[in-house]
C-alpha cells in the first residue's frame, strides 16, 4: 500500500503541475487550431509589462486519406522557432497531444522589453499515426502563418512621475524620474533652507547634481518640457547630503557624548558605548570619508547605557564614522582603523 502510495502522489502532483499551464478553450469541439490564423493571435502593446494568451489545439480521432483510415496516436509539438525575444511557450504533457482529444499551448513575454514590431513565428510538430495494413506512420508538419503583433503606444508627455533620489555624498546627488516622453527636462534643486535655485536642463531621465552643501537638506522639482504641450512640473522632493561635520550640525556636544568608541583607533574590533534615549531596534552605519556606506547592521538596545561590539575586520586601514539613529536623531563618533 505504501508504494502504490509514492506511486500515485507524484502523478497527482504532475497532474495539478500540468493543469496549471494552460486550459483549453471548451467552445472549441472541431478538430483544428484556435484562434485560427485568418484571426490570428491577439495584439498586444509595447507599454504593457506581460503578454500572456493561450492557443487550443483539438486533435481529431482518425483520417481518411485515399481508402484509408488513420488514428492519430498523438501530435507533438517540436518546437517554435521566431518568438520575440523573451517570448516562450508552455504546454501540458511535455506538448504531445493526444488523438480526439482538446489541449493547449501557452505564449507569455514581455511586450515592454521586446519593442513594437510584426514577429512571424513558425512551429514544427509530428504526428503518430497507425493504419492495421500500414502500421505506425510519422508526419512531419510546418505551420509558418502566425504571427505576434506588438504596437507602439507613444508615451503621453505629462506631469513627471517616479521621482527618486540616490548616490548620495557630502556633495553630489543623482535624482531621477519616469520618462515622460518630454523633448527635455529641468531640474531645479536649492538648500530647504533657502537661497536662489539652481536651474538645469538635461534630455535624459536623471541628473547628477554636484557641487552640494555637506550635511544639508535640498528640495528639487523636475519640469517636462513637451512638444507642442506646454511644460509640466512635478511635485517637490527632498533629499540630504552626508557629511563628516553632520553631528556638529545637528547636535549638541552633550548629544556627541552619547556615543564614545573604544580603543580608538581600531585594529579588528571596536568597542561602543552608547546611551540610547529608548529601548527597542537601532540602525547602526559605518561609513568612509566620502559618505560611502561600507558596513550596516542593527542592535536591540535598552533605555540608556549599552555596551556592544563590531567586527570591523574587514574594513581597510583608515577613517570612518560611526552613525546611530536613536529616535531623538542620529549619534555620530568618528574611529580610526589601523
């Protein structure tokens, strides 16, 4: 009983495995292939991330050439051959269709990362079947007259989207946002705490923006300029800059005293003292002189004095501070590694 058991469950499973490729359409009872090619495949559009639709295949029971009648054993799709790049295809049962029944074959791909075009495909299948006088016959078939058509859906110019921010130093920023099908752009950015704004103009959809103020806090604003449209400006962003002078523009030396390392400098391991303002979860970085973030973790830590250590082994000879972000704010402490 056991082994009928480890018999039958992988079955059940490829079974459940297979009914999950595809299903085929059930209005479908003649023998043939649905859609046929005189309505072909449905079209898709470059703007949209997935394509995905299903083509019935109904196998007939027998047929009859000259006085003879044939059983078709099964049909076999061998392959496909000129799908769009990142197209593919799936089917039940390792793509053998059996006779007189219905089955199906499963397109999917990525419309959005292929482009527009007209991308004819041609399958190349095999059909068993059996006469008593004959007996087994193989056919081979071509079938070259489908096709999958992707349109182009030209990008609306509107309001910028997606804005972001990243690559952050103590003096430049990128920012960067969704095309919107604009002849250009302008980025305008200042400190939040006033002063003039700095214009830029740039075609691609990001900008890097140096010459920065360290430990300062920036608003930015994207404008789309489009043809014959108008110009359309985004909502503002802020972003903040790093900076070794950051606890000094932030915090009072009585906050500094809150975070103390030993032995300063370093070889492997460095030793921290820290009064946390509240217990709970902490986000601890180390990072180089230049901003760059080269070691991040996480500690639980108790209301007020906590004592812990961290591997810095790995890290090459030279200066690096040490941030917490303790609720109140972040504690900043600057060690040395020999």
């Amino acid at each position: 009983m056991k082994k009928l058991l480890l018999f039958i469950v992988p079955l059940f499973s490829m079974a459940i495995l297979q009914a999950q490729v595809c299903t085929p359409d059930p209005i479908y009872t003649s023998p043939g292939i649905y859609p046929d090619s005189a309505t072909g495949l449905p079209v898709t559009y470059d703007n949209l991330p997935s394509y995905n639709t299903v083509i019935t295949v109904v196998v007939p029971e027998d047929t009859t050439v000259g006085f003879l009648t044939l059983h078709y054993e099964w049909i076999h799709l061998d392959s496909i051959v000129g799908l769009p790049v990142g197209f593919t295809y799936a089917c039940p049962s390792a793509c053998y269709f059996p006779g007189n029944t219905a089955s199906c074959i499963r397109l999917t791909g990525n419309p959005s990362v292929t482009g527009d075009g007209t991308y004819p495909f041609t399958a190349y299948v095999t059909a068993k079947l059996t006469n008593f006088l004959l007996g087994t016959i193989y056919e081979s078939q071509v079938i070259d007259d489908y096709k999958i058509q992707i349109e182009h859906v030209p990008v609306v110019c509107g309001t910028p989207t997606g804005l972001a921010s990243g690559s952050i130093t103590s003096t430049s920023a990128t920012v960067s946002w969704d095309n919107m099908g604009a002849s250009y752009y302008k980025v305008k950015y200042r400190p939040s705490t006033g002063g003039a704004w700095t214009t830029v103009s740039t075609t691609s959809t990001s900008y890097n923006l140096t010459g920065l103020i360290s430990c300062a806090q920036y608003k930015w604003s994207v404008t789309a300029v489009c043809p014959g449209t108008g110009s359309f400006k985004s909502a503002t962003k802020k972003f903040t800059t790093n900076g070794l002078d950051c606890r000094e523009a932030g915090f009072s030396d009585a906050a500094a005293d809150r975070l103390i390392i030993n032995p300063n400098p370093v070889t492997d391991v460095v030793y921290v003292n820290y009064i946390s303002p509240y217990a709970g979860e902490q986000k601890i970085f180390i990072s180089d002189m230049q901003g760059k973030i080269v070691l991040e973790t996480q500690a639980g830590m108790f209301e007020g004095a906590n004592n812990f250590n961290i591997d810095v082994s790995s890290l090459t000879s030279g200066m690096y501070i040490m941030k917490i972000f303790g609720g109140e704010g972040e504690y900043v402490a600057k060690f040395m590694k020999d």
